[in-house]
C-alpha cells in the first residue's frame, strides 16, 4: 500500500493538517521536507519540552542556560566554560566509527560555536555483553572513531564512562560531553541579527553523507526488518582537520569582531541553521539554494536543504566586514560562500525563503519561527509498567545475599573491568592542562587555553549513570546519579557549580517510557536542587529501541566543578603511595608508615538495624551476579548530602587523605579493590574488618572509602564532625591480600594480573 509523502518522512496526518494550516495552503515537498526534520524528536523535542521546563536553570554562575548551542557559566577572573553533552546513538549502531567520530565533531562545534575552544571530551558508552562478537565490534568501532577524530583535532579525551548491558545489545549509547574555555566578552549566541546582515556558511561542502541523519534515525526505532545497509547514506562523514581549520577559523572571526552571530550545522542541516538563528533574533532569512557548495553533482533543493554533512558553520557578518572575514577563512583553508541574507519581517513574521538563485524561483516560503520555535508540543500519555511493584519484590537480590559467603572471591573477580584499553586510545594531556587522568575518578583541568586569562583555577568534570538505578525507581534513581556525580567532583577538591544531562530513553509512543521521563526529569530537578546546582543545558534521545524493546532508562549527567587552585594535590583512589613497610614513608610524621581504611558518610556498615538502607536493587552484584533486576535503592539522608560533599571537597585539598575512592558501580567492596589495583609500586593490600555482605555489596551514593595516615585521623575525624558526616574505621591497610573478614582473601598480585586482562580479553577474543 502506498503511503503519503509526510508520512513516509516521518510526520503523522495531524502534523501535516498543521503545516498546512501555518502555509494556509498544500506545503511543496521542499517545505514538507524541511518540516519533516525540524519536527524530528531530534530537533524538536516535541515529547520532553514540556516536561523539561521542570529543571532548574537558574544559578549565580550561569551566562547562558538551555536554549542556546550550550550552556555558559561564569568561572570568575574573566573566564568563561562552555559545557554541552550531545548522543549519536543511532548512527553509532549503524557504522560505529563514523557515528562516533561525527558525534564528537558536532559537540565541538556546538562549543566553539559560543566563542570559546574545546579544551576536553568525555564519552560514557553503552554496550551490549562483550561475549557477543557484534558488540565487540561496535565497542571498537566507537572507541576508534572517538579517538581517532578527537586526537587529530587536538582535544583530549580526558575520562568517560563504560558500561555493559544486555538492553544495549541491539541499540548502543554513544554519549559525548565537551568543554570549552573563553574570556567572557567574546561570548557569541546564535542569532541572526541585523537585517540586510549575510548568512555565510564556512566548512566543508554539502553532500548526500547525513542526508536524514540524526534527525531521522534518532526518531526511528531500530527492529530486524530494517536494512543497515540502507541506512549508511544517513550516517554523516567527519573530517576532523577540516573541524581543527574551522575552529581556528571560526575563534579568529570571533576575536576579530566579524561575526554578528553564528551557528553550527548538525541535525537539519542549513535548514536547522537558518530557521534557528532567524527565529532568535525574530527576523527573516532569504537563501540561495545555488549558492550553497556541493560536493555531488546533481543534488535536489531538498538533499542540499537537509543534508548533515559536517565541519559546517553558519556566520552572520555585515556586508562591509564579509571581505575580511572571508580571508581569514582563506588564511586557515576554510570554504566559505555567501548563501543567504537576513529579511525584515513580513506583518510581523519572519520568513525563511528558499531561492533557485536570487531573482529566480522561489523554492520554499515558510515562517522561520514554525520550523525553529513552533513545532507540535505533546503531553503523550504516562503510565508507570504493569506489575511494576511486585517485580520489584520478585527479582529483589537482597533474597540471595547469604549466598556471597561461600563465592565471595569469584563475585568480586567478576566484577573487576579494566577500561585502560579505551582510555589509552585517547591521547589525554594535549594543552597539557589535564591534572587527573582517565581512570581517577572526575578529571581534573587547568582553565587554560590560548587566548584566555591565565588563572589559577582548575575544572573538574565527570559523567554518571546508572541504569540500574534507573530501572528500579527512574525518579530517585536519577537523584541517586546525580548525587555520585557532585561526590566525583568534590574528591578532586571541586565545587559543584552547574549540570548537562543526556537523557536516552526508549519510544516515547509508549506510556510506560513517557513515565520514566517524566520521572528522571523530576529526579534531576529534586538532585540539582538538594546540591544547589543549575542544569545549563542538554539532549534528549528518544526511539532507543531494537526488535519492539526499549533500553532501561538511561539518564547520564554531567556535571562541570571549579576548584580554586589547580596547584593544590588531591587524593588518587590508592591505598598507599608506597608500602607501609617501606623505610621512606608517604607522611614523615607517620612513624612505621600505617594507614587505616575509613567510610566516609552514610550508615553504620557494622549494625544490623542499617540493613534496610543498604538495599541492593540496581546493584551490579545483584544485576550482573545474580541477573536480578528488581529490589529497592539505597537510602540516603537528604538532609546530610550538602553538608558531606563539602566536608570531601575540604579533605581533598587538606593533605590528610593518602587516597579514596568513592563508593559506586560494585559498592565498597569493588572499590577498596580497585584502590589496591590503583596503588602501583608493590601494590599494597589490606584487610577489611567483618561486616554485613549488603554493606559490602550495596552502592549508595556519596561515600567515599579513605586510606588515612594514623597519625592524620584525628583531625579526619575532627573535620567530619564539623559537618555532621559520620565516619566509620573499616579496616588497615597492608599485606599481600586483599582480605575481607568473614568471606576470604585474594592475592594482590592474582587481583592486579586479573584486572590488567579483564576488558582487553574480552575485546581481542
């Protein structure tokens, strides 16, 4: 049966009766087209808007909140730091390099489309079980599209995250964070503003490569009947030293006072450019289909309009600086054409028209506001899953804890990944500004980059999720996500001051995922507001489905910190920088070198009535041991949480910690061993006192497990008091194995050899 141009483009009958009530008559297929991408769930988020207005956006440090290409805020001394978080899910499982790599090119260019350079990049990936040769594959795929585009743009790669679940199988996650710095006067939005103003597009020239891309695939849910083969005209092509040209390019027109506006081509093409950057300023826009450069012959109005070919920007210069701007895109090699100029409104309407060359036919004539500001808004039905409750009894992991006694060991072993593989693909100190490295915890930068103002101020980044967490309780799971990520900030010594969340999710068409995002959008409010931090920006992804199943609810946050002094040292997550029996001691005022392990924060490890606190829904021992995935969260005390991410971010910089490590994927147990993994020269072990195994198991949030010099504890303590945080002595630190009291030891240098080989293993099988 044939079906009818819209809906072949994905627009349902009822958006079609509404384009052609805006037009007041039958849209063209130009117009139908343009419509069609910028209505996309991509471009439009025509199913999360209104639930996004719940999220706090305001805050003292933000410059530029949601709307924009990024978020800015305001680091102080003259600096600014531009923060986006972006997906290329689809395209990923698709071709995985290329859909990678582009997912990286377009992030940059969102940050340096607000005037600042790209100084750092963070990709948390989501797979399937690495048993399965395909994802294999597509890890690998990833991960060298990644590093391959962000090592030849020169900007590192500094952390990330990895996780493996079956739900990923047929539909990874490729999420990617990017920071940039700039002085805070050459802070540029996108707007077109200024009519009679010319819209010249920079880059690399338009292609069939992402014609439909993100827009379309990140709105159509994979199943078997679908052809990959079919879809890789859709999957865009990156050039990144076509990118590293267009950021010298685009910084010096900036510096240089030549651009009005400007604006990155990603989802939608010139049509997303245009329609956006005419819409924000409330004005028109009038463009040359002609005089946009091809590099295919015989291209249609509608290929060049819609076409996400990459490495392109669209900048709004006056007439009399064009000459300028355009040799300074002649000095760095970049393209650039006039395509466009801005218009007046027409009876108080901005138009984009589309031409088949100035003076001849007119192509499209839509108001630019219906494409950029306008589309379809959808309260689609929410209903939490049938049955949901009881299967949280059902598939509860805490009914098998007993168990871990007698495979204690083996659990723990199975556990262990090693992401050194990935992270060492990246090259993670060009600038030389990275402090931490991929592999601690939250990276750690000086806020440095050419052009800006020196200053002693240092950021720290990381990326969190959990869709564990999420699966059970999407609400406090998301509270709990965005509680790990300010404790990953302030153990480098790092204020939380601001958040972006890429939040993916299955079909929105279905009543149970419009539940899940609603409740992780309520969940992230209620964690920015506990921890006092705005959310600046973010990306929806949607359709994240394979074979009719969605993936569980995966909200990522990323969260940017700022710490007063880049010079200040802060804690690795080590046991002890040298054996305790070494002659040379880590303190000289710690006599024989001792150390005792301490929990920071949360309830009593040792006593039985804190039990129903350490739950173990969502856990990775109950998930990934036991493929339990029901139970219920770990409770925190929301009173506590401010007090004690302050007292980390004080103890972090105060010397009184050898190393830490907070308490996450694993729980204590997984984190005390990677401690001892991490501490290299002799790689020392401990001995854990005998507790609960769901204390050792559970992974609430916001605790941290320390190694601390005998001879330092008193003040620990001290300090710990102030703030109201408990602290519990949990073990010492020494000997060859890794012991835990109660349920068996494991040879330290067994632990390490096992951890260098877990992830590589799997991957080269």
């Amino acid at each position: 049966m044939d079906i009818a141009l819209h809906q072949s483009l994905g627009l349902t009958d009822d958006e079609f009766e509404l384009i052609h009530e805006i037009q007041g008559r039958e849209p063209n297929d130009l117009e139908l087209a343009m419509y069609s991408v910028m209505w996309s769930e991509h471009c439009s988020y025509k199913s999360s808007r209104i639930h996004l207005k719940r999220l706090p956006t305001k805050g003292e440090r933000v410059l530029v909140g949601p709307g924009e290409n990024a978020g800015v805020i305001d680091a102080g001394d003259g600096v600014a730091v531009a923060i986006r978080m972006e997906s290329h899910n689809h395209p990923s499982a698709i071709e995985p390099a290329q859909g990678a790599a582009t997912g990286a090119g377009g992030i940059l260019r969102d940050i340096f489309t607000m005037g600042a350079r790209p100084i750092a990049i963070m990709d948390p990936l989501y797979v399937g079980p690495l048993d399965n040769p395909r994802q294999r594959y597509l890890l690998e795929g990833i991960v060298r599209g990644i590093s391959s585009y962000g090592n030849s743009v020169g900007v590192p790669t500094v952390g990330g995250e990895l996780h493996v679940e079956n739900c990923y199988s047929g539909n990874p996650l490729v999420n990617v964070l990017c920071v940039g710095v700039l002085p805070t006067e050459r802070l540029v939005l996108g707007k077109a503003s200024g009519v009679g103003n010319l819209a010249l597009l920079l880059g690399s020239s338009t292609g069939r490569d992402g014609i439909g891309g993100v827009s379309v695939l990140a709105s159509a849910a994979f199943d078997s009947s679908n052809n990959d083969e079919a879809k890789l005209p859709s999957v865009q092509v990156g050039d990144p030293f076509e990118e590293k040209r267009l950021i010298e390019a685009c910084l010096e027109l900036l510096d240089s006072g030549l651009v009005v506006g400007i604006q990155d081509l990603g989802g939608a093409g010139i049509t997303c450019a245009t329609s956006e950057t005419a819409s924000r300023a409330g004005l028109g826009m009038d463009v040359d289909v002609n005089a946009i450069i091809r590099r295919e012959p015989n291209m249609s109005p509608v290929e060049v309009m819609t076409s996400e070919s990459q490495e392109r920007m669209l900048a709004i210069v006056t007439p009399e600086n064009l000459e300028m701007a355009q040799k300074i895109c002649d000095k760095w090699e970049v393209r650039s054409s006039v395509i466009g100029h801005v218009t007046a409104c027409e009876k108080s309407v901005g138009r984009l028209r589309v031409f088949d060359g100035f003076g001849g036919q007119l192509l499209a004539d839509v108001p630019a506001s219906s494409l950029a500001e306008d589309a379809p808004l959808y309260d689609r039905d929410k209903m939490k899953p049938l049955n949901f409750d009881e299967d949280l009894k059902r598939f509860d992991p805490m009914e098998r804890i007993e168990s871990t006694k007698s495979h204690f060991r083996d659990e723990l072993l199975s556990l262990v990944m090693n992401p050194s593989w990935i992270y060492r693909q990246y090259d993670h100190q060009l600038f030389l500004n990275t402090i931490k490295s991929p592999g601690t915890g939250a990276a750690l930068l000086r806020l440095h980059a050419p052009g800006v103002k020196s200053t002693k101020k240092a950021i720290a980044l990381t990326t969190d999720g959990n869709p564990g967490w999420c699966a059970i309780d999407p609400h406090y799971g998301t509270v709990l996500t965005t509680i790990e990520a300010a404790t990953n900030i302030a153990i480098v010594g790092a204020n939380p001051e601001a958040v972006v969340n890429c939040l993916n999710l299955g079909n929105p068409e279905h009543k149970e995922v419009m539940w899940q995002l609603s409740s992780i959008v309520d969940g992230l409010s209620e964690g920015c507001d506990l921890l006092g931090v705005p959310v600046v920006g973010g990306n929806v992804s949607l359709y994240n489905a394979h074979n009719g199943k969605d993936i569980d609810p995966t909200p990522v946050i990323g969260m940017i910190g700022i710490s007063e002094d880049y010079s200040a040292k802060v804690p690795d997550p080590i046991l002890a920088a040298r054996p305790p029996d070494s002659s040379s001691s880590l303190d000289p005022d710690n006599k024989g070198g001792q150390y005792s392990l301490f929990l920071i924060g949360g309830p009593d490890p040792f006593t039985a009535s804190s039990k129903t606190k350490f739950q173990l829904g969502g856990s990775r021992w109950g998930r990934q041991i036991h493929e339990l995935h029901g139970g219920y969260l770990p409770e925190i005390n929301r009173d506590e949480i401010p007090y004690q991410i302050e007292l980390l971010k004080t103890l972090a910089t105060s010397g009184n910690i050898v190393g830490w490590q907070d308490i996450g994927d694993g729980g204590m147990a997984l984190a005390i061993a990677e401690m001892v993994i991490a501490g290299g020269n002799g790689h020392v072990g401990a001995t854990i006192s005998e507790m609960p195994a769901y204390a050792l198991w559970s992974e609430l949030p916001g605790r941290v497990v320390a190694s601390i010099a005998n001879t330092k504890v008193s003040q620990v303590m001290s300090l710990a008091n102030s703030k109201g945080t408990p602290i519990y002595n949990v073990g010492q630190v020494g000997g060859d194995y890794l012991v835990f009291e109660g349920f068996g030891k494991i040879g330290v240098t067994e632990l390490t050899q096992y951890w260098n080989v877990s992830l590589s293993s799997k991957i080269f099988a």
